[in-house]
C-alpha cells in the first residue's frame, strides 16, 4: 500500500465519521423538538373524598 492509497483511506474514514458525528447531532437536536411538543394533560378541579382516604386509611392498619 503506497501514500496516496493510504491518504485516501484516510479521508475516506473522516469523512464518514464526520457524516457520523453530524447526523448523530442532527438526530439528538431534532429528537428534543419533538419531546418539547408533548403537553402532559393537566387537572384543574379536582376534589378530595374524606370517606375515601378515611377506609384507605383503616385499611392499611
């Protein structure tokens, strides 16, 4: 294997490790965009039964 066989071996290793790189790149920023979007649903009235939290109570003696 002579130098220039060699030299492009090696341009040809960074640049797909460079393709690598920018892709995982591309992939991580494009994956947090989509997780921003997801709205977790939020409860506005809610109401607390005594009864309910009384028998729970008893039962967990």
């Amino acid at each position: 294997m002579n130098k220039k066989e060699l030299l492009l071996l090696s341009i040809g290793i960074f640049l797909t490790a460079l393709s690598w790189l920018v892709a995982d790149i591309y992939h991580a920023a494009s994956e947090d965009k989509i997780k921003a979007k997801i709205e977790i649903p939020i409860i506005k009235n809610y109401q607390i039964d005594k009864n309910i939290l009384d028998s729970l109570q008893l039962k967990n003696y």
